[in-house]
C-alpha cells in the first residue's frame, strides 16, 4: 500500500508539473500576449518596455522564468499579478477558495441526496411509471446548460415570482462569508447549490439505479433474499452497498473538478467571485502569474482527487488492481 | 440430448421464422433493435426535425420572416395588429434611459419570439445560431472520435513506449479540469487564430471553436479504447488468429476495430449532445462562437442584458439546446442498449 502511495504521489507531482509546463508554454506561444507591453501601459517607450521587460525578468531565458515564477508561487509565496501591480496572487487564491468551497461542498450535499433517493426509489420501482418518470426527469437534469438553468432560475426568483411569498426571501445575488452571517450564506448559497446538483443527480441517480439493477441479478442478491432478509434491507445494505463502488468513482472525479474550478458558470451566472471566476478573469486579460496560479491550484485538486478515488476503490473492491 | 427425443416432442418455443431466414449479423441485430426502440425513434425524430428546421434557416428569414437576422435594426419599425412599433422601445423601468426591444408577437412572419437589443428578430438568430451549434457538435465530434481511435486503438495495440507516451499526454489533458482547457484554449486563441504550418484558422471562424472542443474530449474517448483494445488483445480469437501467424495489421484491422467500431458508435450521440453543451457554454462566455455569427450559446449571452424584461431571448434559444440534447441522450441510451447490452460504455 505504501509503495502504491508514493507511486501515485510521483504520478501527481508529474502531472502537475506537466500540466504548468503546459499552460507556460501556450501562454508564451501566444500572439500578442507579451506581458511586458501590458506592464508598461500603452504607447509605452521603447527604454521603458525593456526596463519593464527587466524589472519583471522577462528577459531572462523561457526555463528561468518558468523556475522563478515556480520559486515565487510555492517557495517564497509572492508571485505578484502582471496585470494589476501590486496584486499578490496568492492571496487572492486563498479569497476565492472559501467561495468555491462553500459552492461545491453544498451542491454536493443535495445532489448526494437526491441522487442517492432518486436511483434507490427508480431502481425499488423498476419499469413502473415512477421509475420512468424518474429517469426522464433526471434525462432532463443532463440535457440542461447549467449556465441557462441558472438564470432561469434567477429569473423566477429574482424577478418573476421575488414579489410572491415563495421568493421573496432570496437576496441579491452575490456572496456572504460563513463565518459573518451563517443565516445570510445559507440563503444566498441554496439556490446555487441546488441548480448546480441537478446535472449531477441527473447523473448519479441514473448511475445508481442502473448499478442496483444490476447488482439485483447477483448470486449474492439470491443468497440474502434465501436467507429470508427483508427487501428493503437486500435493496439498502447488499445491492446499494455495491453500487456504491461506481458511485465513488465518480464523485471523486466530479467533486475534484468543480472544486478545481468546474464551477465556473455557476458562479458567473450567480456573481459568486470563487476560483472558477477568478481563472477565467485573469484568462480574458492574460494575466499569467494568477492563471498559473489557479492552474495549479485546480490540478492539484483534480489529480488529488484522481488518487483518493483509486485508493478508495482499492480499499472497497480488492478485485481492483492498481497498474 | 436433443438426438435421444423423439422428433415428436419439438419443443414448443422453437422460431420457425427464425429458421427460414439467413441468420442476421451483428449490425442488422442491432439495427432491428434499435428500429424498435420507440424512446429512441421518437428522439431520432425529434433531433431530425430541429436539423432540419435549422436547414431551412435562409428560407425562413428571406421568405416567411423577411428579415435579415445578421444586421442591427435599432431604428426599425414593424407592424403590429396594424399598428407602427418600433423595435426597440424606450426602456420602462428605472430612470427610463436605453431602450428594451419589444417582445414576442407570436406572430410567426414577424418577429415572433422579439427582438434581441440589436433590433434583430431572435426567432431567425434562433434558426440560424442552430445552423452553427449543430454544425460545431457534429464536426467536432467526427475530429474527437477519429483521433481518440487512433491514439487508443495505438496505445492498446502496440503497448509499451507508445503506450506510455500517449497515456501520460491523456492524462494531463484528462487532469484538466475539461472546461477550464477548453476556456484557456479559446481565449488564447479565439483573438488571434492559428497558424501552424498547414494549418491555418482565421480568428473568428467556426473551426476554431471546432476544434478546440474536438481536441478536449479525447481523452474521454480514447482511454475506453485503449482498455477495450487492451481486453481484446488477450481475447481467445485474437490468441488463435496470433497462433494462426495472421500478421498483426491484419488482426488490427480484421479483428479488432470492428470491435472498437461499436464503441466509437455508441459515443457519437453522447458527444455530439457534450459537444452542443461544451459549444454553447463557451459561446455563452463570449469565446466560442464569434459576432456577427450567431449559436444558441451566443443568443443566451445576448438575451442576458434583457433577462427580466424579455427573457424570451435567453429563454428559448436554452428550450432549443435542452431538446437537441436531450433527445441525443435518448438515443444515445438506445443506441447503448442496441449496441452494448450489458453497458459497459458510459461516458463519463
């Protein structure tokens, strides 16, 4: 097991170092992306543009600016913006986290739920009206832009029935720290969370439902219900018990890459200023050091969660070697 | 044990149609399947008639809605109940400054869903932004599915160094978060095209969104192939064709990718609805499909700025993707169940 840890933690490291050789790469293969021009402000001097292009190493061969801005990043923890002066990157990382956070941990929370109660229901209820409509339902859930669902949303909440006694306890859109007003986030961070878990229990209840039928069709399944157990029990404790298995696959997966910033549209879509907004403002203006940045932030949390996934699945299934 | 019963005793569940007729292969079985499919015809349909609606895109705006949904109308007026309105209305709400257009007339000559704020009939950007979506899913799945076969199908088959090497490059794309690459990828690119030897897009153009959103979703593909190729390697018609001293193009070939050929089927319609969704999220962010060409993604982006006035714009354009999508996915899980019964293929 140890031996497979560290294996798996090389693998990370690689990927990571990969994948911000990658994105320094693109940056600089990039036309009309040099930072320097964009430090020095427009129609800057040409002595200006090289004390500029100097001052902020720009000079310096591709490999040393690349190990510098490593140095910066993780070492020295200073690594400061391109585009706004001043502006240490880190920090700003570290504001929007909380943000992302909350977002994700809170859909997380209903689509869990719901996808656990939609797949065990339709599964309990197989080929039955119920089951059907389930699954269309959850077909929908798939087939709906999350970005589109959300402003939907906000139309009717915030517009169209906010004057109603349903809505009118929605606030503005925009977010409120935990740790000031519980109540506040709560209420702002629902609706949200509840449009982001759709596609996901649109996914997973059809996961599950699909794992339980199938697990249904076990020798297993046949041994408990001959034992004389319960149907509810056989459906929760021996067939849910194993579709569990693909269930954690995948929430891994999904979870890493929301938190990595997946989330972004969600958060354009409710002005919430977490790490997915954060990338992509500082990819409209190139700003390379915070792109950087949240990169390697967001792959950290992908490939992290790459590897818990395979561990856990080792840990649940021991049929599963890992190559 | 057949040959001790007496013939008499023919058991009752034989299929006398079955005899007569030539056995059918695996494709004509699936086929048969799928045709009885009712879910998944009904989405077939469906999906047929939004194509062919969007085709008929040009016929609309010349012909029925007289209108040319390319360029903004902000001073134009229409006819309404025979009354002259103009398209864009002094704004109602707040200190009364800028203008809303005017709303759906539901009149389907004449700007039936309303105007968009460039005084544009939405309901022929509508048609015409679905000319573009359907056009970039399409493309962009047939560059995806042929790279992801070829790098899996390499991967799997030839094993070791080329293996490794195609692994590791899947797995930084696959450590991605998929969209954030696809959004670097646009931004950077989508100002300035490419230009890379023979290849060379235009900023602006459609094939840039194409393929970018080609590139992205390979690894999606391509690492089932390479497991299933993996699988079928050690499979016992590839060992006897191997001991048979059958060359091993040969085996590629004759043995294994029509295999692979079902997989890569049984993705196409799960892609293209990936591809319409990737698409129009990135049109929605301003860098995937560029003005003046209009996409579903691009409508909603526009029809933003008037949500609580006329959500018409953004709404229905959002209706058009979630039924092209979701009948994609009907058929896709008919094709699935045509194709790979036990559902080994999801694909995520």
């Amino acid at each position: 097991m140890l031996s497979v840890l560290i294996r798996r933690l090389f693998q990370m490291l690689f990927v990571m170092l990969g994948i911000s050789i990658v994105v320094f790469l693109i940056f600089f293969a990039t036309p009309g992306a040099d930072p320097s021009s964009r430090i020095a402000g427009r129609n800057a001097a040409p002595e200006t543009l090289l004390a500029v292009r100097h001052d902020f190493g720009l000079d310096k061969p591709l490999p040393v600016q690349y190990y510098l801005m490593m140095k910066h990043l993780f070492i020295a923890r200073d690594l400061t913006s391109f585009v706004n002066r001043g502006q240490q990157v880190i920090p700003e990382v570290m504001e929007a986290t909380p943000i992302t956070l909350s977002l994700v941990f809170g859909a997380a929370f209903f689509w869990i739920l719901g996808s656990i109660t939609i797949g065990v229901v339709a599964a309990a209820t197989k080929n039955s009206p119920l089951d059907r409509i389930l699954m269309i339902l959850g077909l929908i859930g798939i087939s709906m832009p999350v970005y589109w669902l959300g402003e939907v949303v906000n139309l009717i909440t915030q517009a169209r029935l906010h004057d109603t006694w349903v809505f009118s306890w929605v606030p503005p859109l925009g977010y409120k720290p935990l740790t000031e007003d519980p109540w506040g986030w709560f209420k702002v961070m629902v609706i949200p969370w509840i449009t982001l878990a759709v596609l996901y229990i649109g996914i997973y209840g059809r996961v599950l439902r699909a794992g339980i039928v199938e697990a249904n069709q076990e020798d297993y399944i046949r041994t408990a219900r001959s034992k004389g157990l319960s149907e509810t029990r056989i459906l929760l404790r021996h067939a849910l018990r194993t579709s569990l298995i693909a269930f954690v696959t995948l929430f891994g997966l999904d979870f890493g890459a929301l938190v990595g910033g997946g989330a972004l549209l969600t958060e354009v879509v409710f002005g919430l200023q977490g790490v997915g907004k954060l990338t992509y403002d500082a990819l409209k203006t190139l700003d390379l050091p915070v792109i950087m940045a949240t990169v390697v932030y967001a792959s950290f949390f992908v490939v992290a969660a790459n590897a818990v996934v395979d561990l856990v699945y080792a840990a649940i299934d021991p049929r599963v070697r890992l190559a | 044990m057949t040959a001790q019963m007496p013939a008499a005793v023919e058991p009752a569940g034989t299929f006398p149609a079955a005899m007569e007729r030539p056995a059918l292969g695996p494709w004509a079985r699936a086929a048969l399947k799928l045709w009885s499919d009712k879910a998944a015809m009904a989405a077939l349909s469906l999906f047929l008639l939004i194509v062919l609606v969007c085709l008929l895109a040009p016929f609309y705006a010349s012909r029925i809605a007289h209108t040319d949904p390319f360029t903004s109308n902000i001073d134009g007026e229409i006819t309404v109940n025979g009354e002259q309105v103009a398209l864009l209305q002094p704004s109602e709400e707040g200190l009364g400054l800028g203008s809303t257009p005017i709303g759906p007339t539901w009149d389907i000559t004449n700007y039936f869903l309303g105007a968009d704020t460039q005084g544009r009939d939405v309901m022929a950007r509508i048609l015409y932004g679905g000319r573009n979506s359907l056009f970039i899913a399409g493309t962009s799945t047939v560059i995806c599915l042929f790279f992801a076969a070829i790098m899996g199908l390499a991967a799997g088959f030839f094993g070791g160094l080329v293996d490794t090497l195609i692994s590791r490059v899947l797995d930084v794309i696959w450590a991605f978060p998929i969209f954030l690459l696809a959004i670097s990828l646009s931004i950077v690119l989508i100002a300035h095209g490419i230009d890379i030897g023979p290849i060379s897009i235009t900023a602006g153009s459609l094939w840039l969104p194409i393929s970018i959103i080609g590139i992205v979703y390979i690894p999606y593909v391509a690492r089932p192939v390479r497991g299933q190729v993996l699988s079928l390697k050690e499979s016992e018609f590839v060992l006897a064709a191997t001991g048979l001293g059958v060359p091993s193009y040969r085996i590629l070939i004759r043995d294994i990718l029509p295999n692979v050929m079902t997989t890569l089927i049984v993705f196409v319609p799960l892609m293209l609805a990936l591809n319409m969704l990737t698409e129009s999220a990135l049109s929605f962010l301003s860098i995937g499909v560029q003005a003046p060409d209009a996409s579903w993604g691009t409508i909603i982006q526009d029809g933003q700025d008037v949500l609580y006035t006329r959500s018409w714009v953004a709404v229905a354009p959002g209706i058009a993707i979630v039924l092209c999508v979701l009948s994609l996915n009907v058929l896709g899980d008919g094709v699935r169940d045509a194709l790979d019964p036990r559902a080994k293929l999801r694909i995520r």
